[in-house]
C-alpha cells in the first residue's frame, strides 16, 4: 500500500514536470511566433508577410511526413526507460525513414511547383528546399525526444531555434531590410542551430548506436513502422491542409497582401491555443485508466468549453484593442477577421482534444475520414467565399469548417465511449 502511494506520488510529479517543460516549449514557440508576427509586417510591409506565410504554408504541408507520424508509430517500442536492442532497432528506422521522408519531400515540391505554377516558391526555390529539408530534420530531433519523454531537451531545442531565428532577423533587417528572402535565411539558420543541439543531445543521451548500423537496413522493422505510420500521416495531412488551406486558397484569388492581412489574424486567433495545452496534456493519460471514460469526456470538454469560452469573448471583444496595441491604427481592418476567427481557439482545442483521445482507441482511420470531409467542405467553401467575401469569407469557411468537424467528432467518440462503458457493464 505504501509502496504504491510512492510510486503513485513520484509518478504525478513526473508527469506534472513533464507538462511543465512541454509548457515552456510551447510557450517559447508562441512569444517567438507573436515576434515574427507582429516585427515583420509593421517593418517590411504586409505583402512581404504574406508572401513569407504562404511559403511556410507549403513547408508545412510538405514536412508532415518527416516526424509525428513516423514517431507515434514506434511509441509502443521506444519507450522511456526501455533503451534497449528492440527499441534500438526501431529508433534507428525511424530515424532513416524520416531522413528518406526528408528528401523525398524536395521531389514532391518539385512536381507541385510545375503543376500548380507555385511562382512564389519557383522565384525562392533554392531556399525553400534548404528551409525545408532542415526543418524536416529538427522535427525528427524534436518528435524523437517528445517520444521518449525528454521534453526539457525539447524545450532547450526550441530556445535554441527562436533565440537564433530572431537574431538573425535583427541583425538582417539592420543591414539589408528584410526581404522573404532574408526571413526565409533566418528561418534556416534558427532550424539549423537547434538540428544540430538537438543531434548532440541524442548522441550524447543514447549511447551504443554502431556507424553500421545506421548504413544497413532492418526491412522487416522498416516495414512495419511504414505500414503503422500510414494512417497517422495521411490524418497528419488533413490536419495540416485544414489548418492552411485557407492561405493557399486565397493565393489563387487574391493578392500576397491580403494573406498577409489575414494571416496576422489568424496567427493571432492561433496563438491563443496555448492556454488549452496544459489542461489537454494533464487529462489525456487519464482516459487509459479511468473506470467511466464517458463521464470523463463529458467533465473535460466542460472545462475546456469554460476556458476557451473565456479567450473567445477576450478576442472578440477586445479585437480592436488588441490590434491598436500590437500594431497600429493603419491595421484596423485586421478587426472584422480577428473577430470572426475569435471562436477558433475553442474549435481546434476541443478538436485536437477528442482526436488524442480516438488515438488512444486506435481509431486513427476515423479521424482520417473526418479530417478528408473537413478539408473537402473548407476548399469548397472557400471556392465559394472568397470570391464574394474576399478574405472575411476565408475566415467564415474556416469556421464553419471545423465547427462541423468538432461535431462529427464529438457525435461519433460519445457513441464509442457509450458503446464501450454498456460493453463493460457488469449486469446487476
């Protein structure tokens, strides 16, 4: 009895520091993004911004296949406190696919490039290919840590990142103005930086790797993590689509300036997320173990319901004000799309909520098909909107979008977990 109250005890405390660092991470990643968001549009102009946003769009887009995936599909082996031959083995793999990953992403930029006539990308393609790949680095550093719960490292990685990335834009905008060239070198340098501690902090921590490993392949294991990883990225995908898809759209219709208005909106709305990860981080591991996850559903989204009803009104009313202090009277306009993306914050915490917990049932499939009729209805909607609303009608098709996409979600967990707790029921 004693014995298990300390484990229990030491185990809160592991998991609360853990969340902390995870926090500070994120936190870190936030204050650089409101730098870069509020920095560089006053300083280089909103066209510029926009400019720079819509490549980091594709880069997104283009990167989802080098990390999450491929890292949740070797959880079960890659472990805390099991570094072993099995985990070994599995890490190394991982490892080589995301570095395979990583370049065969270049090709598939290549192929949009020419099909879409993507010219911002072709007139920075140098550039977008070195961002990208390196990028597509970091975040295998970062997911590998993440997943073996070394999330002080993670958190050092991303201090790392921003302190060089914003360094970098100071001292380029002192010396030759900042151009989407010179932001796109910034970015580089500060993912390059933190690839490289990162890397160090992994050959340091996990010793014993052999050159010959690295060089030969386990095609059995290679195999099996590609077949496990399949569903997570192509859900990875839509998630990534349905959070840029909006800034693509508007590129066909309308000019870099008005994604760079809509983007100092949206970032803003995004940003405000923050506030729901230390309740999603403490709650989720809750769901393995507890006897009623059905109640449990129902008191989380609650409180998570509360919280962000709070940030909404925040945002909503107080858009103006928010925009007069971060940027000026000359951004006024930006206030119609803060407002309407105001309600977005509680629509993406509840969504990504519901959807740890659908990945803790192994329904990764339904969250895949719920994320495809996500990205149809938002590319429909704004094939719609935009042309008659300009970029407040990208806004309203975001929304509207994730509202149903929150919806389904939530209909179709409350029937599992419904379904799972009649299941269970001892009969009287």
């Amino acid at each position: 009895m004693i014995k298990h109250l300390i484990n229990n005890i030491f185990y809160k405390k592991k998991v609360t520091k853990e969340i902390f660092w995870a926090t500070c991470a994120k936190g870190v990643s936030i204050s650089g993004g409101l730098f870069v968001l509020i920095f560089v549009p006053k300083v280089a102009g909103v066209e510029i911004f926009g400019s720079f946003s819509l490549i980091l769009a594709y880069i997104l887009i283009f990167g989802v296949l080098s990390g999450v995936p491929v890292q949740a599909a070797i959880k079960k082996e890659v472990t805390e406190g099991k570094w072993n031959t099995l985990s070994k083995r599995y890490f190394i793999e991982s490892i080589k696919i995301k570095f395979m990953a990583s370049i065969v992403s270049p090709l598939l930029v290549y192929l949009a490039i020419d099909i879409f006539n993507i010219n911002v990308l072709k007139e920075n393609f140098l550039l977008f290919l070195l961002l990208l790949i390196t990028r597509n680095f970091w975040g295998s550093i970062v997911t590998t840590l993440e997943a073996v719960h070394r999330l002080f490292y993670v958190a050092i990685i991303y201090i790392v990142e921003w302190a060089v990335k914003i360094t970098a834009i100071i001292l380029f905008y002192n010396l030759y103005g900042l151009t989407v060239k010179t932001l796109l070198l910034s970015f580089f340098i500060g993912y390059f930086s933190a690839f490289i501690v990162g890397l160090g902090i992994i050959l340091k921590n996990y010793q014993g790797i052999e050159f010959r490993e690295i060089l030969l392949l386990d095609r059995l294991i290679l195999i099996q993590i590609l077949k496990r990883a399949f569903y997570l990225s192509l859900t990875s995908l839509t998630g990534v689509l349905l959070a840029r898809i909006d800034v693509i759209m508007i590129s066909h219709y309308l000019s870099f300036e008005y994604i760079g208005w809509y983007n100092i909106a949206s970032d803003i709305s995004k940003q405000m997320t923050i506030i729901s990860v230390p309740f999603i981080l403490g709650t989720i591991p809750l769901f393995v173990s507890d006897k009623e996850p059905h109640r449990l559903l129902f008191t989380s989204l609650k409180k998570l319901f509360v919280i962000n009803l709070i940030i909404f009104f925040f945002i909503f009313f107080g858009s103006k004000y928010i925009i007069l202090l971060l940027f000026g009277e000359q951004f006024l306009n930006v206030v119609v799309i803060l407002k309407i993306l105001a309600i977005f914050p509680l629509c993406a915490a509840m969504q990504h909520y519901m959807q740890q917990i659908l990945i803790l049932y192994d329904k990764t499939n339904r969250i895949f098909l719920f994320g495809v009729f996500a990205v149809a209805l938002n590319i429909a909607l704004n094939t719609i909107f935009i042309p008659l609303y300009s970029i407040n009608g990208a806004a309203v098709a975001t929304i509207v979008s994730y509202v149903i996409w929150v919806t389904i979600s939530f209909v179709y967990l409350n029937m599992l977990l419904h379904t799972q707790r009649r299941d269970t029921a001892v009969p009287g």
